[in-house]
C-alpha cells in the first residue's frame, strides 16, 4: 500500500536550518508529486511546496528563497531543505503524494491529495 514516512523534524532557533525527508513507498515514484504542507495549531493546513516527477517546482510565497524540495528517484524519497527558519515557521510538516499535473502550473489544495504521511513537527523558538 502507499506510504509516506516524514523524518528530520525538531526544534531549531531563529535563523537555523533543518532538512526534512519524506521516504515512500507502494507506488511508482517517478509517475507522482509529492508535495510539502504544514499545519500550525488553530490553522488551516497550507501549502509549503510541491515537486513533479517533470522537474516542476512550486513554493508557496512565504517559504520562498528560504526552502528548497529536491527528490531522490533511486531513493523514493522527497527533501525539503529549510534555511533561515522563523517562528512563524513552527508547525508541523506533512508529506502527500498527488498526481502529476497537481504540480504543474501551480500547487493544487490539501483536499485534493489522497495519501499523507503522519508528519513530523518542527519548532523554531529560542
């Protein structure tokens, strides 16, 4: 069955890095995006970034220029590398894998993605 493991969360103090890892399994990697989404308490769940098996990327404004997804094909795994971390930041991390085109012109909604990872939380405080 398809699975996806968050891994790498924590807490960080303002301005540091962490990289989170999102390994899967149960299906064919190379034919899906996988997507970053984050939930901070008495929030809705947003958008962080996505990556097409095409080499597509998307990043929601917030995170932008501060994270970066890469994927790992002979891994089944996604990376999102976090730099320059906020406290706003501070939520925790879930992975979802989607069809392909989710990823394509821009980043498709939460409700449309079927499978989740349990997620992981990251906390930026000093």
């Amino acid at each position: 069955q398809v699975q996806l493991v968050e891994s790498g969360g924590g807490l960080v103090q303002p301005g540091g890095s962490l990289r989170l890892s999102c390994a899967t399994s149960g299906f064919i990697f190379d034919y899906y995006t996988i997507a970053w989404f984050r939930q901070a308490p008495g929030k809705e769940r947003e958008g962080v970034s996505c990556s097409a098996s095409d080499g597509n990327t998307h990043y929601a404004d917030a995170v932008k220029g501060r994270f970066t997804i890469s994927r790992d094909n002979a891994k089944n795994t996604v990376y999102l590398q976090m730099n320059s971390l906020k406290p706003e930041d501070t939520a925790i991390y879930y992975c979802a894998q989607g069809f392909d085109y989710y990823c394509s012109t821009s980043m498709s909604p939460a409700y449309r993605y079927n499978y989740w990872g349990q997620g992981t939380q990251v906390t930026v405080s000093s």
